[in-house]
C-alpha cells in the first residue's frame, strides 16, 4: 500500500493537471478527477506525521470523518464513504461517484486530529473545493427495468432501475411518478430517502412501494388501501429533467405493466424446472420458476457448487428464468444450486415467510429446501 501511494503522490503531483490540491509546505489534499483513474473521486491527504499515522493504523476505533471530511455543496452532512490509510496518507473513498453538476469540499482540521491522537503536530487546517470535469460523454438513459415482465403482483414490493451511466445526486422520486389507468399519478406510493435506495456506482435505483399499504390489516393499508389493484393497468414514468453525474438531462421513459393476483405463497424450489447444459460448453445452465425473483437478492444469495467447490459465474434473470453462466466449461458431474432461505421474490416472499400475510394466519415452520441438483452429461 506504502508503494501505491508513493506512485500516486508522484502521479497526482506531477506535471500532468489530472487533480486538485493545496500545495502547502506541510500536508496536502490531492484529489483525483481523471475519469480513466482506478483513483477517480478519491480524496488523498497527504504529508501526515509518522507517528501519528501510526497510531491511526493501529487503531480500528478512530474516526476518521472527525478530522478529514468531504461536504457536496452546501450540505451539512458529510459524504458517506470508506477510509484506509498508509505510512504517508489517509484516503477517503466516497460511496457515490461524483456529481459533476455540484462544488465538493474536502477538509483536514489540525486540532481534532491532535485532540483525537493526543499529539501536539504544528499543522495547518485545510479546505479544497472542486468541481469535477463534465467529460463529453453520451448523457445517461434508463437501460432496463427488473424484472421485465409486463405483468406483476399487485402486491409488488420492489422494482430496479438500471441506467447506462451513474446518476447525479438528486431526489429521484421528484422524477419517478407512477401513473394508474386514468392517468392519474399515485400518492406517495415509495419509501422514500432523499437521495434514493442507490448502489455504489449510481447506476441501479431500488424503488421501495411503501410496505405498509402492501401488509393487510395493517394502519396504512387500511387507511389509504393498497397501491395496485389487481386487473388493472399502471404506468412507471420518469420524466425527462433528471441529470445524471455530468450535469446531462436524460431522456423521459415510461413502462406499462398489469397487475395480477397478489402473490402469497412462500418460495418452493420443488416448483423449479432445470434445463441442464452440455459437457465442454459454456451455454447458461436455465431454471424455470413458477414466480418473479428479486434480482440483487438472486446474485447475492444463490450459488453453484460440484464436488464442494464453488463454480464460477455469473447470474441472469428475465422474467421468470434464471441463468447461471460459467466462467469456465461445464464438465460432466453432478452440480448443487445452493439457495439462501432469504432470497425472496419481488413481494417480498421468501423459502421461509410470507411477507404479505393476513394477521389472523400463522407461517408454516417447517423445514425447507434449498438444494438442487443437476446433472451435466
């Protein structure tokens, strides 16, 4: 690590102008805005005392976001994100990429960072404002939906968005709108977090439909009823203001879907249908499911073992099929698809528990199966 960031520091500081920084006798802010960098968007301070990155090295409760943190505009939040350190730096990585559109501020405060490691450094305080470069690039668009079908559970917990490129750091539910049959947008029908359910790189939204009008017998539900009502048709519209991380206006998009009887079952993998693939080749191994799959929680929670070594690849889903593509030839043998309990369809249903269930009924606790077998010939 020591090795990298001397590369780096050489790197940031030389005669090419790929970053910002406080060139300072002492510590400096180095920030990396070259979007072919494996560094892009990281903040580096660098310069520390010996003796006290030691002690921030060896120590796992410090704080790092007291003394050496990043606002986005006129925030007073700090950025989420993560910190590791060197023998000469400490880095702040932030969660999001960042908003080309918005003033992003990094700050290094001397008296915390002795209070903190009970040192007395003559240090100079730091701030550093950039604004990262808008590169010509085609504006962002919305790639997919999942699931795709164009029939759902009304009771549906949750979609995706996918988009071509990272989005910018907006309210996205002032752009997302959900239309019904009469052209009359819902209420509120998402849970909603200023800055959206987003994945680290800004390119995959999570909508969230508000699980207490999804819950029956609960006060929201009946209070204001539930989102979707079965037989009828719906509309998901993003409308075409919303700019993604280059300050770039992407294009309206809409999707119609219908929803269908709710779905209250648990998940039962004796329902699943296995197409095998053939010895030497790479074709995908395909599962047929009776129902619609959460498709984060079917890449996170669902492997493929033989003779108890886990199998290489990657997983797929349109519509109801699944798709397990090897990263090296299928070979003959028997092969174990290992499916977490947790994994849950798109209303929530998991192997174990029905999410959408009447108060008066009880869940069958009995055990599950989360293995299948197949052969490859």
């Amino acid at each position: 690590m020591a090795k990298t960031i001397s590369r780096l520091k050489k790197y940031f500081l030389g005669v090419v102008a790929v970053c910002y920084a406080l060139n300072l006798p002492g510590q400096q802010i180095v920030v990396d805005d070259n979007r072919q960098s494996p560094f892009y968007g990281h903040f580096i301070l660098f310069d520390l005392p010996e003796d006290a990155l030691k002690k921030l090295s060896e120590s796992s409760e410090i704080q790092y976001a007291d003394f050496f943190f990043v606002k986005v505009d006129q925030s007073e939040y700090a950025m989420a994100g993560t910190y590791s350190v060197s023998d000469s730096s400490v880095i702040f990585k932030p969660l999001f990429q960042p908003d080309a559109r918005l003033i992003h501020t990094s700050y290094f405060s001397p008296d915390t960072f002795n209070r903190i490691l009970n040192t007395n450094h003559d240090l100079t305080p730091l701030a550093v404002s950039v604004t990262f470069k808008n590169s010509e690039v085609e504006a962002a668009f919305v790639s997919r939906i999942s699931p795709a079908a164009d029939t759902i559970p009304a009771n549906t917990l949750r979609l995706y968005v996918y988009f071509s490129s990272p989005m910018g750091l907006q309210n996205p539910y002032d752009y997302i709108k959900i239309i019904d049959q009469s052209e009359q947008e819902l209420n509120k029908p998402f849970v909603e977090l200023k800055e959206g359910f987003w994945n680290d790189t800004m390119t995959r939204l999570t909508l969230f439909f508000h699980p207490g009008r999804i819950k029956r017998g609960v006060g929201p539900n009946m209070s204001q009823g539930a989102i979707f009502k079965e037989g009828e048709h719906y509309k998901l519209s993003i409308i075409g203001n919303w700019q993604d991380a280059n300050g770039q206006t992407i294009q309206p998009f809409k999707k119609t879907f219908f929803a269908t009887q709710p779905l209250r079952t648990s998940i039962d993998i004796s329902n699943w249908v296995i197409d095998p693939p053939t010895d030497l080749s790479t074709d995908p191994v395909q599962i047929k499911t009776d129902r619609l799959l959460d498709e984060a929680l079917v890449r996170r929670m669902i492997d493929m073992y033989k003779n108890g070594e886990q199998v290489s690849g990657d997983w797929t889903i349109h519509k109801k099929i699944l798709s397990f593509i090897p990263k090296l030839p299928w070979s003959k043998g028997t092969y174990t698809i290992q499916i977490n309990e947790n994994v849950e369809d798109i209303a929530g249903n998991s192997l174990l528990k029905v999410f959408d269930v009447d108060k008066e009924q009880t869940t069958p606790t009995a055990p599950v199966k989360t293995k299948i077998e197949f052969i490859v010939r």
